[in-house]
C-alpha cells in the first residue's frame, strides 16, 4: 500500500542546516515533493524531485533520493527564523492521480 | 489575482446542520481536489474531480457530497455535521504535466 512516513518534530539551531527525512513505500511513485505549512496557511510546493533523480539543489534547498532504500530529505542550509513550518513529503503514483501526503514534520528554530 | 480561492475562510456551525464550502481556482487546471486536514495536522485526501467527473472518492461518508458545475468550480456540501467533521478543509488544483498541486488557503470548520 502507499504509506508516506516522517518524523514529527526537529528543533534546529539559527544559521545551522536542517535535514527533514521521510521514507516512502510504493517503488512506483513518480514524482515526489516537499511541501511548506506556515501558520494559518496552505501548501506552498517547495520543491519536488523525479524518481529517476538522486539529488536536487535548488538556493537553500537541497533534496536527496535513495531509491533503493525509499529514502527522501530534505536539506535546508542556514535555517532562519522564517523556516519555521510545518514540512510535509508527498509521492504521487505512476496511473493515480492523487498524491500522499506523509504526516508533516513541525521544524523549530531555536535561537 | 488568487490562484485557487475557497470561501468561507472560517465556518462555525452547530452539529446537525447542513454547510457548503467554494472553491475556484483561475489557473485553467484540468483537476481539483478536496483534502481533509485534522487537528494533528495529518492530511488525507478526500475527493478528485477531473474535468467534472469524479475520479477519486476516498472512504468519506456519503453526507459529504462534491459538485463540479464547470471546471473551474469544486464545492463541498456536508450533510448533518458532526463534532468530528471539524477540520481544515483544502481545495487543490493540478494540471497533467505539470508537478504538484496548487492549494487555496483551507476553511477552518468548526462544529459545536
């Protein structure tokens, strides 16, 4: 079955990287893609990465994909206060139309 | 010029009552959405429309009813609300070809 998984909370030090890790389970996916939540918003599409591709680098962001092991993360480089979102790693499925979301995972900014 | 708007942002309404939730978007997307995200921020998809016609109907309750007037236009209509329906509840768009979906803003449901 499809099942998108990552950790719930990670609490990272200003100007410091952040790395959010998700692993998924149908080796079929497509596509798969970060997603941003700040507060009292909606989905805002960061960035996404096809399953043919092993890393992605786009300013900040870096994304890395493991296929073999079904491993996907995301690198933020110099985390500012303004990171501070709600994370969410998503597959969509070769013939589905739908993506799955994992459960999001909350990054907080020390300072 | 808001890509996929929903109305109302915010809905308060007692159990039993009936309610609708707009979406639109201007984007020219072949396919909306709707999506349920609960109180610990978990989201499932709920409904897919495609050019009107429905493709995806995930286990929701059938006092949930999704109506497609054109393509441009998903609404949502929940029938005898429930303490449990309460949610923020996304509309989406996509168009084939294109990576990933384009979100409105999300209703904050609220049942009492």
């Amino acid at each position: 079955g499809e099942d998108v998984e990552q950790s719930l909370f990670l609490s990272v030090r200003e100007g410091d990287s952040s790395v959010i890790n998700c692993t998924y389970t149908d080796s079929s996916s497509t596509y798969l893609y970060w997603y941003k939540q700040e507060p009292g918003a909606g989905l805002q599409l960061l960035t996404y990465i096809f399953s043919n591709m092993d890393m992605k680098q786009d300013q900040r962001l870096t994304v890395l994909l493991n296929k073999k092991d079904k491993h996907l993360s995301l690198r933020i480089a110099d985390t500012q206060t303004g990171d501070s979102a709600i994370y969410f790693c998503a597959e969509s499925i070769i013939g589905d139309d739908k993506i799955i979301f994992g459960k999001g995972t909350r990054l907080h900014i020390l300072p | 010029d808001t890509a996929v708007s929903q109305t109302p942002k915010y809905l308060v309404t007692q159990m039993g009552n009936d309610k609708s939730i707009k979406c639109e978007q201007n984007l020219g997307h072949d396919t909306m959405y709707w999506y349920k995200q609960d109180s610990k921020k978990f989201l499932k998809i709920m409904f897919s429309y495609n050019n009107k016609e429905l493709i995806i109907n995930e286990t929701v309750p059938n006092r949930f009813s999704p109506k497609s007037p054109d393509k441009a236009h998903l609404n949502l209509h929940i029938n005898s609300l429930e303490l449990g329906d309460s949610a923020v509840y996304f509309c989406a768009s996509s168009q084939k070809g294109a990576q990933g979906y384009t979100f409105g803003s999300g209703t904050r449901l609220t049942v009492v």
